[in-house]
C-alpha cells in the first residue's frame, strides 16, 4: 500500500520505538526533543520501504514534513530518505538538505544529512560554493558539516585533477577552522585527515608538517594514526 502522508510514517515509526530506548537515546543526545526508541536498522528499512514508495518528486516534501515534527528518528528518517547516490533532478533534494545545515544540533542527525549531502555534491561539485561558506557559521555544527560532507573527496583511490583540486580546497578550509578548540571541529579536521592519509599520505604529511601546531594534541595524534 502506497504511504500517503508524513503522519502515516511517524505512525510506523512510534509502533517500532521501545520506550526504554527512548529514555536511553534522551540521556546520550543530550538535546531537549521527542524520542521514539527505533534501532537505525529500522530506520533505515522504513526509509528504504517509503523511498520505493514515493514517486522521486514527492520525496522532498515527505522528507520536508518528517523533519518538521523534530522527532529524533524522524529527522534520521528525512536524511535516509534522501540518501541516494543518483537522482535524476536533485535541485529540491540539496535545496532541502542546505536548508537543514544551519538547524543541526547533534552529531546524530547532522551525520545522517550530510550522508544524504555528500552524496548530491559528488553529483555537482559547484555546489561546494556554498559549502565553503558555512565554514565562518556560528553555528558549530554547520562549520562541521563542511569537512563531513566533504568526506568523500578523501576516499578516492584515483582521484582526477579536478578531486585534487578539491583536496587541496577542503584542506583550506581545515587551516582556517584549525584555531577553532572546539572538540568536534578538531576531530572533524583530524577525521579528514586520517581518510586522506590511507590515499593520498602526502597531502595529509604536508598539513600537519605546516599546520600541525594549531590542532590539539588528540586531533594531531588522530590525523597521523596511519601516516
């Protein structure tokens, strides 16, 4: 049967929580919003399950609808909605994950959207125009999202110009977020940098022979793990 409203899923979603892990996921979030107690395998399945579902142009307002209760797993359930490495016309989809960027609030969701991101800017990369400006956000989960999001450029075995041009973007955008002591900035920046290493060793030795000093001794000490 064809799932025919946001109210529907989250009606699915509350028939999978388990009220103890709810109270469980409150306490480790640490953010003040309504908790159900669904495993992400779950999620993931419900996604897939809606995704078959939804024709490719109703899947943004869907996703739109789910995020707008601010129900924890539903807003995981947006991002796997979208999470999808081709979409035919995916103007929406990253018009609605960008919108979401300056609302994160927690690693949890904000990792789930910028796997959906990530995934729309391997498809554009002119797109990272406006990645490189949530690097000054205030908002520290928005400056983060730019290195995550970024994530794939760190993995290819045989990157092209063009990827190693991007390397060499990202890796100014670490320098400039380097001084910020916050703790996920820096293990953002060192998490960056220990994917880079297992491909591209000299680029990620280079930066921290030039930059090393400004990261904490943790982030230093995770960036070389496998230099």
């Amino acid at each position: 049967m064809t799932l025919l409203s946001a109210d529907d899923a989250i009606t699915q979603l509350r028939a999978a929580g388990d009220a103890r892990r709810a109270l469980d996921a409150a306490a480790y979030h640490k953010v003040a919003r309504p908790y159900l107690g669904v495993t992400v395998p779950v999620i993931t399945d419900l996604a897939k399950s809606w995704r078959e579902d939804l024709p490719p142009e109703a899947r943004p307002a869907f996703a739109a609808a789910l995020w707008d209760t601010d129900i924890h797993e539903a807003r995981v359930a947006a991002a796997k909605l979208l999470t999808q490495a081709r979409i035919t016309d995916d103007a929406a989809v990253w018009s609605l994950i960008a919108s979401w960027v300056p609302r994160f609030d927690a690693w949890a969701i904000a990792d789930q959207v910028c796997s959906a991101g990530a995934r729309r800017l391997t498809a554009k990369p002119t797109r990272l125009d406006e990645v490189e400006t949530w690097i000054t956000n205030e908002n520290m989960w928005t400056r983060r999202a730019a290195l995550v999001m970024t994530l794939p450029w760190t993995k290819l075995p045989f990157p092209k110009p063009d990827d190693l041009a991007i390397r060499d973007r990202v890796l100014g955008w670490c320098v400039t977020l380097a001084p910020d002591r916050d703790w996920f900035i820096q293990k953002a920046i060192a998490w960056w940098l220990r994917e880079l290493s297992k491909h591209d060793a000299p680029r990620s030795r280079a930066f921290l022979d030039a930059h090393g000093e400004a990261l904490k001794p943790f982030a230093r000490k995770e960036a070389a793990q496998y230099l």
